[in-house]
C-alpha cells in the first residue's frame, strides 16, 4: 500500500460507506491523501473478512479501523497521536 492511500472497504448500497466516505474527505484533502474504494461484493475472501464490519478504513500503514469511526479518531491514528 502506498504511504498517501487510505483504503476504505465498501459494497453496493452501503449507506453507511457513504457516510464514512463523507467523514474522511475533509482529512483526505487535509492530509494529501488518496482515497481507494474498495468493493468486497466481488471478491470472495473480502465479502468473508470484511462483510459484516463495512464500512472498514485501512490506513497506509495497515492499521484497519472499523465502523463506527470519527475523522479525529482517523486522523490520531495517521499522526500517531
């Protein structure tokens, strides 16, 4: 994973992926980060890892925070703070 992509696990329909995808925006902008969307919905082993924990944001250095997350929860992370 590139050290600027945040990853964010994601299907179809999933409200709660948009509502996630809204939240880390502003940070993505802030930090010059890129965001990859993610859908499990074609892949098997990520529909069974990730199917019931979506929306699931994966930072560049491979830490996963499930939902429900804050940007500032996000954010700490990255930073290490």
């Amino acid at each position: 994973m590139n050290r600027s992509e945040l990853h964010l696990y994601t299907a179809h329909n999933c409200h709660l992926c948009e509502v996630a995808e809204d939240l880390l925006q502003p940070l993505i902008e802030q930090q010059h980060l890129v965001l990859r969307k993610v859908d499990i919905g074609a892949d098997a082993d990520l529909k069974a890892a990730y199917g019931l924990r979506i929306p699931v944001v994966v930072l560049p250095n491979g830490v996963e925070k499930g939902w429900p997350f804050t940007a500032t929860q996000v954010k700490r992370l990255l930073t290490g703070v």
